[in-house]
C-alpha cells in the first residue's frame, strides 16, 4: 500500500510541474500581446448572459451538436470526462484505502451506472471518431478532407490516450468486484461487471495485483493526458470556456471596432507614431485575446470546409491562417525566450512547418511598388531604407521560421509607404498622388504576372501580403 502512494503522487507531482511549468509558459505568451479592455468590461457587466452563456455553449454542446454525428460523440466525450472526474477521486482514494468511497455519494448505485454509462458513452464516441479520421484521411482525400493541413498525428495519440483511460478504469474496477473492494452494487455498474467477469477466472490474487497496477495506470494516463493536453491542439479544453467568456456578443463580431493601441482607442490626430501601435505588423500587436483565439482552434477544419474560397479549390484557407499564426507565436516565443515584449527583434509572421509545409515552390519578382505597403504596411523590422525597391525575401530574411523549400515574396514598405517611427533609420515623408498611382500601376503588373505564369499555392497576409507561387 505504501509503494501504491508513493508511486501514485510521485507521478501527480511530476505531471502537474511540467503541465504547471508549460500553463506558465502559455500564459506570459498570451498576455504578451495588447490589452483588450473592452472583452473584460463586457463579461463583468452581463454575469447572468455569461452565466447561460456558459450552460449552453460549453456544459450544453449547442454549436457542435449542430454537426449530427460528430457533435454528438464530442459531446458524448465531453459530458463523460466530466461525470469520469468522479472515478479520480476514486482512483486516488483507492492509494490510500482499497474500500475508499466518495463520502455521501460513494455507494449509491446510480453514481455507480453513470460512472460506466458515460465510460461507454466515451468509447463510443472515440470509435465515431476514429471513423471520421479514417474516412477524411487528408493523405487519401487531399483538399476534399476538412483535416488537410492539420496535425493529424497529435489527433491519434489524443485518441490512443482517452481509449486508453476508459480500458485501464474498467479493468480495475472489474478486478475491484472480485476482489470485494468494489464500492457500488455490482449489477448497476454494468460495464465494470463485463469487465469483472471476464477477468474473474484468474482468482483473487492475480485480480489483486491488476486492481492496485491498473489503478496506478489509470492515474499514470490521465496525468500524462494531462501534460499532452498542454502542449497539443486540445488545449482547447481549458481555453474554450475563457475564450467564449470573452468573445464578442451579442451579435457575433459586430460592426469593425475602433483601431486601439495599449487597450485604448486611438485618435489618429494624436497619435504618436513612435509610441503607439497601428495594426497588427508582429505577433505581439494582437491582442491578448486574439492569442487566445490562435490557441483555442482545434483544427478541426470546419471554417475551411465552409469557406467558398477553399471549397472552390482557391489557396485561401481560415484555418491555414490561424495554425500558421499560432504556430509562428509560439516559435518566435520560444526562440526570444519570452523575454520583455519591448527588447524582441521583430520579424515578419509567416511560418509554414514541415509537418504543413507547401509543396516546393518558385520564387517570383515583384515590381518596386511604393505606395503599395501603405495600405498593408508591417512593422516586421525590415527598415525604410532596405525595403525600398523591389527585393526577394529570402530565408535570412525571414528568419528561421520558414522551411528551406519555401520561397515567399513579399511587397515591401519603402520610405514612402507610412509615416516612419523611431524604429527606423530614414526620415518621415509623404505618400505623393503621383506615387499612389505609380503603385497601383505596379500592383496590377504584378498581379498580371502572377496570373500568367504560376497558380497561387498559398496566400498569407498580416501587415504584408506574402505568396508562395507555384510554375
């Protein structure tokens, strides 16, 4: 019994301090980014609308049971981790005593057939899932596929692991009923007595030793589960509810919101260029729930099968954008070590990993456009001065974020393309009639060229406008 406790905290210590050390890590990641005081005003004065928000949208599953199938074994999922958290504390009273029962609860038989109700619920709804997968294989399916582009791997192991706490309960609550130790009536826990059953022929010692080894593998799964969680796409258990806390109701997005800089509305006559922050040109410039945005999307490419543009076969995909957002904040995070925001050299955001990668493509000159990054200027730390003019953005620009086999262009800012901050090394000009129109002429020449020689294989914008183009 001793080696049991042992065993068992030791690993809830490890597991919590990695999955504690990681929460940390994301969590000085997101408030890296700009303030937004007008999400948290907003959920502060409608308590009673968050409150029903919260019942229906997150406890009560409303937008994915639109999805029929999926949404109900999403559902089915959710709902039995829920209930599951019961058989836990369970597991965690049986290091201590074989005959622990939650006090109150603990032998009331219908606690024990919810218990192994959901359990099923939660194999089913693993196996729903794992049909999906394999019909939607993006390896076979291609673009027809809602999971192309996602990472599919992360999916089977997530999978592989909630199969895998629901097998390790049932065998040790079935070893629990030969062995007396089981704390509800046998028949109502329906599944546990299947499992008991079949394992009853072994005798009683060989079911003692797999009720206290299976205990201790329960727990080991979940905990490990719970690490996975922190460093996978289903981090969106812990952020969905905070991330529909703070979404924008009551109308979905709304009309467009004021322009803010440090969680203030901006009034461009006072503006100070060298202080204040126009747009989104680096990560850092979202804000911090527009990072929380990019960590709650679960790939599961609904946006991208509903999104005419990609259903059409055009390069423009939502979630695309969102998981190379993503996956750009946490490499440039990772890379400046989340030092002060205020000391990060700035790089342009694009990233495409390997594991995402587009095929090999070829890189393409675009004509000098000066007034063109007026309109989609960026702040990514390429100066006036080096912008001007036409220019390739290599892998050393780019920085170490983009795969060898990328070639991405880009329209640079020239010296004429915004009004120049602190940050640079030119002096402030103005954007001329005769150079808005000099660009324009340039960005339809470009725009001709691209059409004629190369089909587009991605498009990615923030701040600037970068392709990667195909012969």
């Amino acid at each position: 019994m001793l080696a049991r406790v042992i065993i068992g905290l030791g690993l809830t210590v490890i597991a919590f301090a990695v999955a504690g050390r990681r929460v940390r890590w994301l969590g000085r990641l997101a408030f890296s980014g700009q303030p937004a005081p007008e999400r948290v005003a907003y959920a502060r004065s409608h308590p009673a609308g968050e409150a029903e928000t919260q019942l229906t949208e997150v406890i009560g599953q409303r937008k994915l049971l639109k999805w029929s199938v999926p949404g109900a074994a999403h559902a089915a999922t959710f709902w039995g981790f829920i209930v599951l958290l019961l058989t836990i504390i369970e597991a965690y009273g049986a290091l201590f005593s074989r005959t622990f029962a939650i006090p109150g609860i603990g032998h009331w038989a219908f606690i024990g057939f919810i218990e192994d109700l959901f359990a099923v619920g939660v194999l089913a709804g693993i196996v729903t899932f794992t049909v999906i997968r394999v019909r939607n294989n993006p390896h076979k399916e291609g673009r027809r596929s809602r999971f192309f582009g996602s990472h599919t791997q992360a999916a089977w192991v997530v999978l592989a692991m909630i199969a895998a706490v629901i097998v390790t309960l049932l065998i040790y609550r079935g070893a629990q009923q030969n062995t007396g130790t089981f704390p509800y009536p046998h028949g109502w826990a329906f599944a546990s007595w299947i499992a008991a059953q079949i394992l009853h022929p072994l005798g009683y010692g060989v079911n003692s030793v797999l009720e206290a080894t299976f205990i201790l593998l329960q727990l080991g799964v979940v905990l490990t589960f719970l690490v996975i969680v922190t460093y996978s796409k289903h981090l969106h258990i812990g952020l969905a509810p905070l991330n529909i806390m703070f979404s924008r109701r009551p109308n979905a997005l709304g009309p467009l919101e004021p322009m803010r800089s440090g969680g203030k509305v901006l009034d461009f006559e006072e503006a100070d260029p060298d202080v204040d922050v126009f747009g989104i040109g680096k990560v850092e410039d979202m804000t911090w729930k527009g990072l929380l945005d990019l960590g709650t999307c679960t790939e599961c490419g609904r946006c991208q099968s509903q999104c005419p543009a990609w259903v059409t076969g055009k390069p423009l995909s939502p979630k695309q954008l969102i998981l190379d957002l993503r996956d750009h904040a946490f490499a440039k995070a990772q890379r400046l070590g989340l030092h002060g925001m205020d000391q990060i050299p700035t790089r342009p955001m694009f990233m495409w990993p390997a594991s995402r990668a587009t095929p090999q493509s070829t890189g393409l000159r675009v004509p000098s456009m000066p007034a063109f990054g007026a309109a989609f200027a960026t702040r990514s730390g390429t100066t006036a001065a080096s912008a001007a003019g036409s220019q390739w953005l290599s892998r050393d620009t780019l920085g170490p974020f983009t795969q060898p086999s990328i070639t991405v262009i880009a329209f640079p800012q020239t010296p004429n393309t915004r009004p120049v901050t602190g940050r640079d090394s030119a002096e402030p000009s103005q954007t001329t009639s005769g150079e808005m129109a000099s660009g324009l002429s340039s960005v339809a020449a470009a725009a001709s060229l691209i059409i004629g020689t190369s089909s587009v294989s991605r498009v990615s914008a923030v701040g600037a406008i970068a392709l990667t183009v195909t012969p």
